[in-house]
C-alpha cells in the first residue's frame, strides 16, 4: 500500500472550482489509497474584484496567482485550476504536471423561454457574457444559427461564478448567457450533498430556457476550456512521480498545442481569439477563429491527419474538382409520419426533417454540421448542437443536461447507412440521376456519400483500385466495408488544395 502521506490541496472556494477539486483529490486517492487530503479553499483576487472586466485587470492569472504563491510557500502541496484561467506565461517555479480528462469544451447557450417572442418581433437579442472572445465570434454565428431573422446581437458584461450569472439571466439583466458546457456538466453532475440546492436552482434555469451547444467550428473556446490543471513546485519530484499516474495525456497534449496557438498570437484573456484542438482516430482537429491584435480575422479548420498521405498529383487527374460533380443522385420525398415518442432527432441533411412535422421545444434537433443547422435555422427549427462535420460518431454529451433519457431517431434516406443503436427513419429516397460523371482518366477521388460511392463502383468497377478520399464519419465506413481504406480529409476544399500538385 505505501507510505501514508498526507497533502494539502488548494483551490478556489466557488462551488465549482470545490467541485474541481474534489475530482482530483478522488482520482488520487483511488490510484494511491495511502494519500490523505485535506482540502484548503479561498478567494483568489479575481473573486475579490467583482467589478472589472477580467480582460481589463492588470494583473494577469487573477484567479490563479494567489495559489502559486501558496505552493511556494508551502502553504499547499498542490493546487487545482481551471486551466483556461491560467495565464499563458511558464513559470519558473511551479508547473503543471498533470490533467485528468476533459469535460466537454464547448462554449453553452441559454435564452429565456419568456423573451423569446419579443426577441423575435424586435430581431434583437441581449446576451451576458464578458468575453472578448465569445462578443467576437458569436455575433455573426448566431445571426444565422437562430430560427429568426436577427438584427442586432448585444453582448451585456457579467461578473460573478456560474450560479450568480445564471440568477442574473434570470432576473432579467439580458435575454441570454453564455458560460462554459463544462461548468454546468460539473455542477449538475456532482454527488456531494452540499450541492444540491445548487443543482435544484440549476435545473429550475433550464427549465426556463431554450439552450445551444455552441460548435467549436463558429466559437472554439478559450485553451485549456473543460481541462483541470493540478500544479505544483517544480522541486517536488515526489508528486510528480504520483501525479503522472492519473495524468490524462491526450487532454494535456490537446490543451498544450491550444496554449500555443495563443501565445502564437500574444496571448491573455483579452484576446478575440479561439482555439480548440480535438483528438480522433483519423487526426488531430484544430479550430481557430477570432481577430487577432494585428487585425488579423482568424477562421480555419485544419487536420493533422493519423497517416501520412499519398503523393500530389496533377490536378486534371483529380474527381470531382466541383463538390456539386459528385452529386450522382436526385432526391424524391414521400410521406412520412413523425413517431410518437422520440424527443431528440440527428439530422444529416436540413431537406432529411419534413416540413410537415411540427417540432416541440421540448424536442432536441442535432445536425451533422453548420451547414446544415443553418438550413434548419431558416426553416424556423431550434437546432440545439451539432457533430462539427465529424460525422454521426461524434457524441452530442447533452445527457446530463436533458436530464430525461434521450430516445434518438436519425433521420435518413431509404437505405441509408445506419450503424450502431440509434435507430432511423427514411424520409426521403435517392434516384439515380439518367447522367452519370465520366470518371476515365482520374486517380484521385472524393467522396461526400457512401451511395455515390457503391454506384460509381457499379459502372466503373477498376475503381476499386484507385485512389480514394473522403471526411469523416458515415462514407468513411461505407467505403471501408466495401474493402477501401480512405485517406480522410475534413472537407473536399482541403483535399483539392492539399492533393493538387499545382
């Protein structure tokens, strides 16, 4: 069992940080039963100052550097952050050393049930947030995300931890809030009994409010958002041989490259700038957007894929070099009946959800990917997140905040790909258009569906031995069940630039 050892663990008092830190504190102590920990929690300056902007302080870590002055002391053994709030600067005498896994990252939208209908007749919308970040990247976004044709979109400065913002949502200061999904994941997820009135206040806010998983494609997050960070002395290689062993390295590495990419830019809280990077069997995702203080407008995808890719090639060697080339199908709706007791629908294609059906707000919409939750917005549905174009394996992580369970139906065209426990429903069937592409004289192909895919295959049966690519999700298993390994690319725009030797 090892020596008994007894650690003091510091971290802010506010109901999630305690939280935060009980969460460490329980991982160590199961990975090393010998361990004893006692709990310090205090204010940090950020607490105190109440009134100030964060991104106006002068000070930078408001939240943090009060507690690395304690480790130096030896006031605490180790201290728990949330690792956004740590200034991007390395320090010379504390560091962190390990993580556990992150929490969902994505920024969380709440809007009053109550405003809704004067929000629509004005096409204006009043949203609490202090983030520089958030104000930049979420004006444009949510003009086209909301069902409602939206004029103005006003960001009100809010102070306080997450339970007083939500109150003050509330009380009527503005008609939304945005706060980190991790945050309100922690809190409702807790076991500890001190925090159900918390958790009751909470459940009570969502009940009186429509809400939105913000994509990191329109609004990744401030680094490190959802990621813990447990530091220490730099000269204490005891904790560190400890710490290691409940260290999630995927998340460290993830939260690294995204502190990066900041100080890249100059980095502090002030920025406008977002970066999130997600780690997935086929490569690493980078998202970034925001107005950096060159003035420098900042908004990419990229992909650092798992395998190296196949060589360039000549451009006229490459199908299709038009994304619409690709479309080998014509779409013939049919009557469909909505099924009585599903409350979340996964929607690949806007045209996938019938005009005819007429959705509750109680109803959870998730679509595939911003394209297709901005054809929903326009038909008048609330779309509640998306899969970021990763495809239908992405997991929404919404069951803790929809509380009831969640019986999902995709919603698909006849013979569909469907795999896994999500059941579907046809609502539309495909055609194979008189005219199909001539694909003689090409190696290189994208594919956008499984179904142009097993028809080109049809007529052009050397196909298989040729080259192919595609993003993603559903067509990257279709064509691997057909014996095709692809090479994955997010979108048929990198692929074009990334594999054109011109």
């Amino acid at each position: 069992m090892g020596r008994l050892m007894r650690l003091v663990l510091g971290a802010r008092r506010s109901t999630l940080a305690r939280i935060q830190a009980r969460q460490a504190g329980d991982a160590l102590r199961k990975a090393h039963p010998q361990i004893i920990i006692d709990y310090s929690f205090r204010e940090s300056l950020g607490d105190r100052n109440q009134n100030d902007p964060l991104w106006q302080m002068p000070e930078k870590g408001v939240f943090t550097q009060d507690f690395r002055a304690g480790l130096l002391t030896g006031e605490f053994d180790l201290v728990v952050h949330s690792w956004k709030d740590l200034a991007i600067e390395t320090q010379s005498e504390t560091e962190v050393v390990a993580t556990l896994p992150r929490a969902d990252a994505r920024d969380f939208l709440l809007v009053r049930r109550s405003r809704w209908d004067e929000i629509e007749r004005a096409g204006r919308i009043s949203i609490l947030t202090s983030s520089p970040r958030r104000s930049h990247n979420l004006g444009s976004f949510l003009s086209q995300a909301l069902p409602l044709e939206l004029h103005e979109v006003n960001f009100v400065p809010v102070r306080g931890n997450v339970p007083t913002r939500v109150r003050k949502l509330l009380e009527g200061e503005a008609d939304g809030l945005v706060v980190a999904k991790a945050a309100i994941d922690r809190l409702l997820e807790s076991r500890d009994e001190e925090f159900a009135a918390t958790q009751r206040d909470l459940r009570n806010a969502l009940a009186q409010c429509r809400w939105m998983v913000l994509p990191l494609r329109a609004n990744p997050t401030a680094p490190g958002q959802g990621a813990l960070a447990i530091e220490i002395r730099r000269e204490r290689e005891d904790l560190r041989a400890i710490l290691k062993s409940i260290n999630c390295a995927a998340t460290f590495t993830a939260v690294t490259r995204e502190r990066e990419i900041l100080r890249g830019y100059g980095g502090g809280c002030h920025q406008k700038i977002g970066a999130s990077v997600l780690s997935r069997p086929f490569g690493e995702v980078t998202f970034l957007r925001g107005l950096a203080d060159s003035g420098e407008s900042l908004d990419s995808r990229s992909l650092r894929a798992a395998q190296p890719g196949p060589p360039k090639i000549a451009r006229e060697r490459l199908w299709p070099l038009e994304p619409t080339s690709g479309d080998w199908f014509a779409r013939e709706d049919f009557p469909s009946a909505m099924p009585d007791g599903v409350n979340a629908f996964w929607i690949a294609k806007a045209d996938a959800l019938p005009k005819t059906w007429k959705l509750t707000p109680e109803q959870i919409v998730w679509a595939s990917g911003l394209r297709t939750w901005q054809r929903l917005a326009r038909r008048g549905v609330w779309v509640n997140g998306c899969a970021e174009s990763l495809g239908e394996q992405e997991p929404p992580r919404i069951e803790t905040i929809a509380e009831h369970d969640l019986k999902w139906l995709k919603l698909t065209h006849t013979g569909g790909f469907v795999e896994g426990e999500m059941p579907a429903q046809a609502t539309y069937r495909l055609a194979a258009k008189n005219r199909t592409p001539d694909l003689r004289g090409k190696s290189y192909f994208f594919w956008t569906s499984g179904s142009s895919f097993e028809l080109a295959l049809k007529n052009n049966p050397w196909l298989k031995d040729m080259t192919h690519f595609c993003g993603p999700g559903n067509t990257q298993r279709e064509l691997k069940k057909r014996g095709v390994k692809p090479f994955v690319f997010l979108d048929h725009a990198q692929w074009l630039k990334e594999m054109s030797a011109e």
